[in-house]
C-alpha cells in the first residue's frame, strides 16, 4: 500500500506526458487536468485507507516495506503515528493545490501539471522513509522542482530572485545536515533512524550534530533571521505552490525535528531547548509585527505563517506529551487554514481585482457577501478561535511550554493577542469600508473556489470539534519519542 501511495502519481505523470500536444487544443488541456486531479484524488483515498488500517495503540511502524540490497543505507519505508497525519494532509492538499491554478496557467500545462505530481510523489518520501540519508534525498530533491515551478509558473519581474533566494537558502543549510549525516554514518556505520536511535552518542558529538540539523531545519521552518525567503517566494509563486508550501511543505522542519533532532539526538535538545525556543520567541514576535505592516495580501499571509510555525517550534521544544501534540496539531491546522488564506488573497481577490496591495481593496462585503463570509471564518480560525483546530494545537502548545518554562510561555503567550490583531486587520481593510474606485463590480466566488474553500474548512472545523481522532493516532509515538 505504501508503494502505491510513491507510484501512483508517477503513473499519473507518465500518462499526462502520453497526451499528444496539440496546440491551442483544450480538449487535451481538459484531459491533461483530468488525468492530474484523478491521480491525486486516488493517491489520497489510498492514505484514507492506510489510515483506517493503523493501529493507533502502538508506537511501532507500520506498512513497513523494505529492499536491501543498497550498501549505503537502508530503504525502508513505514508509517507511524506521527507521519500518519502528515501522509494524510499531503494526498489532501496536492488535488487543492490542483485545482486552484486549473484556469490561469496558459504555457507548458503538460509540464505543470506534472511537476505538481512529482511534488507529490517526493513529499510523501519524505514521510515515509526511515533512514537519514534517503530522508535528506528526498527533503533535497523537492528544492529543484519547486525552484523550476517559480521560475516558469510564477508571476512578477521578481521572481527568478525570489526562486534563487529559496533555492541559496536552503540549499545552504541543507549542506549542514549531509555533513551531520555523513558523520553519523562514518561513526555509526548506519544510517537507519533505528539503528541510529539504540547507538551510543556521546554528549559533546550530539551538540555538534544538533547545530548542524538545527541550521537546516531552521531554514526550512522558518526561525529568525533566516526568514526572508519565505515572503519571497510566496509574493511570486503560483498559486498552487503557494499552497504546498504553506499546506505541506513547511511541514518537513516540523517533522524533521521529530524523526531526527529529538528523537535520536535527546541529550542536545534538551540542552539546547532553551536556546530554540528564544529564537523562535523572536521569530514569533518579529514576525507578528512584520505582519501587521504589510501591504501586500500575500506577503501578509506569508509572515503570518513564520509567527505560525515559531509556536509550533516552542510546543515542539517544550518536551512534554502535550506540547508535542499540540505542535502537531497546529502543523496540521496551519495546514489547511494558511492554504485557504492563500487561495482567498491570491485566488479570490486576486482573480478579481488585478492588485493584492491592501489599500487598493476594500468594500469586497458589496459584491462578494459569500466570499466574505468564507473569509471570515478563516481569518478567525488563523487567529485561533475555540471549535479551529488551530485552537486546540496553540492551546496545548501553550500548556506544554508552560509546564517546564512558564517564563517563555509568557512571551509565547503574545501569540494569542498578535493573531488576532494581524487576522482581523486583514479582515477589517479589504472586506469593509468605503468601496474602492479603482474597482469595478466584482463577481462572487465561482463553484470551484467555494469547493476549494469548503473542502479546506470542513477539517478545520471537524478536528477542532473532534480532536481526538487526531489525538488518540499520534499519542503513543510521541510517549514513546520522549521516553523511550
């Protein structure tokens, strides 16, 4: 089943790049994008069934699918309780991400449409692999095909600087974790994260490897003062990817903490614990206040996600079951709602206005009563309103970091205040007001983008109602992460 879940997108490309091209022919256009989302919907009802046949009361991996015959690393694939969640919300967004640039890519749709599947394909390896080295494959190999997506898909003079501050970025701090990597390697002689796990590592060689991993995990996050690029590609991306690398692809830091820095290096992050979660306090505060100054809509969004994703960081860092958990669950929430964001300010309103300057829109309640009405809702849950699952993770965030360090729970606690003040702003400037003269009546949203919408609200409300379902899944791996 795991298998299927790596090869069915391939197939998906594979059949996109059989379609004869015909120029000016929307009839292999409508097919190619019909081959594209019918993969993606089979790869997630694939996860759907991997998640209802786990087993949540054990900490184990599951599913585990294992070729040997490599020398230098072990590929294995498996699933636990952690990466369950993160497969799930990968097959999710993947046909969102779809669907929302289905009528504004005019050039190369063919090659478009595949990068997107191979996207796909290199994310869930991301999640499924248990070794170091195969894992640090695949966190690298999405870099070249999200920097190509940038660079032709993406709109503005600006982009190819922004596609080659993401790719220097991270490349830079991804060569700090093959270095840790190899070293692991040379002195454990595996690089198998269970071999790795029960191998002896003294204090002094964890620090080093911790710093390493730390550096390039932080990029990806993002933490201060490594941020920038994350604006920046958001302003000049399409869409779609956009929304990968808000919906899932920030999620690789989170998981990489995880699977590498906690648990096989538990001596340094406790001893470093509380320099990360100063950093990440900076990281929440700067960018918070960054936020609240933006004009532009989808740089606003984009800093939101950086305040979003430091709290994550702390519940991460906090080690205590519920911080943990509560990490996991605003991962999940940040998710779906900084998605939805995207596809309102850089979708909906884009679409619309031509402009995603703030003082340029407003008035939209007029024209777009049930857009705004969806907007709504969004913007509350991104500032976390009780029944969003983005509630309950900064919540048990919150009480995790307070349980150990209730000095930086204080200053993490200006989360809850910041939020809401950037989210309603946000709100308030381009729903209400006087309506803008540089617009002309617009029309509401279209079926499609209310369905993109909608799909992306309904986990948002029923995890937050029901957040057990997620809770009871993850549970044992994350006892057994800190206590084993």
């Amino acid at each position: 089943m795991i298998l299927l879940l790596l090869i069915v997108p391939i197939i998906g490309s594979v059949f996109i790049l059989s379609v004869p091209r015909i120029d000016n022919s929307m009839e292999a256009e409508n097919e190619m994008k019909s081959i594209a989302l019918m993969t993606s919907l089979i790869t997630f009802l694939i996860s759907i069934f991997l998640w209802i046949e786990f087993d949540p009361s054990t900490s184990e991996y599951q599913f585990i699918t294992e070729f040997n015959e490599l020398s230098f690393c072990h590929f294995n694939l498996g699933v636990d309780g952690i990466s369950l969640y993160y497969i799930l919300l990968t097959t999710f967004i993947t046909p969102i991400a779809l669907l929302s640039n289905y009528n504004n890519v005019y050039i190369n749709i063919k090659y478009f449409l595949v990068s997107f599947l191979v996207l796909e394909t290199l994310q869930l390896f991301v999640f499924l692999v248990l070794d170091l080295f195969l894992f640090y494959i695949s966190f690298e190999a999405v870099l070249p095909v999200l920097f190509i997506i940038i660079i032709l898909y993406g709109s503005g003079e600006n982009r190819i600087r922004s596609a080659l501050l993401f790719f220097l970025y991270t490349l830079l701090g991804s060569l700090f974790m093959l270095l840790a990597i190899l070293h692991i390697y040379s002195n454990v002689g595996s690089t198998d994260f269970q071999i790795i796990s029960l191998s002896e590592i003294s204090l002094e060689t964890q620090l080093i490897l911790f710093l390493a991993f730390f550096f390039a995990l932080a990029v990806k996050t993002p933490l201060w003062p490594v941020h920038s690029w994350l604006a920046w590609a958001h302003t000049y991306a399409p869409l779609g990817a956009s929304i990968l690398l808000a919906g899932t692809i920030l999620k690789f830091s989170t998981y990489g903490f995880l699977r590498i820095v906690i648990t096989l290096l538990p001596d340094a992050t406790n001893y470093f614990s509380p320099l990360v979660q100063t950093i990440a306090i900076i990281t929440l505060i700067y960018a918070s206040f960054s936020t609240i100054i933006q004009q532009d809509t989808k740089q606003l969004v984009a800093y939101s996600s950086v305040a979003h994703m430091a709290v994550i960081t702390l519940g991460l860092f906090s080690n205590t079951i519920q911080g943990i958990e509560g990490a996991i669950l605003l991962s999940l929430a940040h998710g779906f709602v900084s998605p939805a964001l995207f596809i309102a300010v850089g979708g909906v309103i884009y679409e619309r206005t031509g402009t995603r300057l703030i003082p340029y829109i407003k008035g939209l309640v007029y024209y777009l009563p049930v857009f705004t009405i969806l907007f709504l809702i969004f913007t509350l849950s991104n500032a976390g309103i009780p029944l969003s699952l983005n509630y309950l993770g900064e919540s048990l965030s919150l009480m995790g970091i307070f349980e150990r360090t209730p000095l930086i729970a204080v200053f993490a606690a200006t989360s809850i205040f910041l939020s809401a003040c950037y989210s309603i702003f946000l709100y308030n400037r381009l729903s209400y007001g006087s309506y803008s003269p540089h617009l002309l009546p617009l029309p509401d949203i279209t079926r499609r983008e209310f369905t993109l919408l909608i799909t992306l609200l309904i986990p948002t409300v029923i995890f937050g109602v029901f957040p057990n379902t997620i809770l009871d899944f993850i549970h044992f791996s994350v006892a057994n992460l800190l206590y084993s």
